[in-house]
C-alpha cells in the first residue's frame, strides 16, 4: 500500500543545481528531497496566488461595477478599515492620524 507513496526517482539536474541543494540541505539540517519537496510547495503558492492577483486584475478591469459590490459587501461583512495604530481608549477621537484625513 505505502510502497508506492515512498517510492522514489531519479532525475537530471546539473550538477551546480545538485551542490545548491546539497549546500542548503547541509546548512538546514535536512536532507535535499525535504528541500526540494519545501521549495515545490512554495513555488505552487506562488503561483496560487500570481493566479489570484491576476483574476482579481481581470475583474477590476472587465467588471468594475461587479468589483465595486464585492468591495461593499466585503466592508459590510469585515467592517471599515481597521486602524493601523491602537490608542488608548481616553485618546480616542483626541488624535487624528494622517491616514484617518482622508
């Protein structure tokens, strides 16, 4: 059952590839196959999200009307802006931060 899981492969690198991963194996503490399997998973959340970015780019250009209520909605559920400082209750409303003059 488990055999086919753990089986492993052979492939072609050049042989300066090889010494990068070897060299970061090394440093990590880790074996290349954990490197290699690390830095698969975060070249495909890269791409999951350039995907993301480039559907939500599509919709701001082709659907602005449809953008502009997912933004409303999205205010109505999560609530305004949240404040990028926190002051103490007895300052609020006494100060005013540069991004709160808009």
């Amino acid at each position: 059952m488990g055999a086919k899981h753990n089986a492993a492969t052979t492939i072609r690198v050049s042989v300066k590839t090889r010494d990068r991963l070897a060299k970061i194996a090394r440093q990590e503490g880790r074996n290349m196959t954990e490197v290699l399997n690390d830095a698969i998973t975060d070249y495909e959340q890269k791409l999951f999200w350039q995907t993301v970015n480039e559907q939500i780019e599509r919709t701001q250009r082709e659907d602005p009307e449809g953008w502009a209520d997912y933004l409303a909605e999205r205010e109505l559920v999560l609530g305004g802006k949240p404040r990028s400082r926190q002051i103490a209750p007895e300052w609020e409303g006494l100060i005013t931060f540069p991004e709160e003059k808009e």
